[in-house]
C-alpha cells in the first residue's frame, strides 16, 4: 500500500514538472527565444513517451527545434540548419 502512494506521488510530481516546463517553453516561444525553448524542453519531450503530456512536450520541441533550424538556414549555417532538420524528423 506504502508502495503504491510512493508511486502515486512520483508521478503526480513528475507531470507537474512537465507541466512547468511546458508553460515555460511556451512562455520562451511567444517571445521568440527559440534556444531557451529548445534546451528547456529537449529532455522532456524525448524521455517522458509514456507520460499524458508528451504530445505537448514533443510539439514545443519540434516547434523550438524548428524554428532554430530555420534561423539556421537564414544564415547560411548548413550544418547546423541540418542537425535541426533531422532531430525534428526522428522526434516525429
């Protein structure tokens, strides 16, 4: 019974942290800071599969990454502009 509250616990806390850094990558993407949202979200979206919020968290990756492959792209950065492109693409 002890076991099952710990596990309860856990994962309520684990959901509200993904919740927090949801909101702030949100938050980070209205105000076009791409690279905050990208690193403040990247870990998130690729660990938590199993969680209720993962498609969220995997939007504002891809939307982040997305959007710092295309300011990549603006500046002429290939390889960079590449490595983006294809973290968007084995997220989806």
């Amino acid at each position: 019974m002890l076991l099952f509250f710990a596990i309860a616990i856990s994962a309520c806390c684990n959901s509200q942290n993904i919740t927090v850094q949801c909101q702030q990558a949100d938050s980070l993407l209205q105000v076009q800071n791409f690279s905050a949202a990208y690193k403040t979200i990247k870990q998130v979206a690729l660990s938590n599969i199993n969680d209720t919020l993962y498609p969220d968290a995997l939007w504002y990756y891809v939307a982040a990454a997305t959007m710092l492959e295309k300011e990549q792209r603006l500046n002429e950065n290939w390889d960079s502009e590449l490595k983006y492109a294809m973290e968007v693409l084995a997220a989806i």
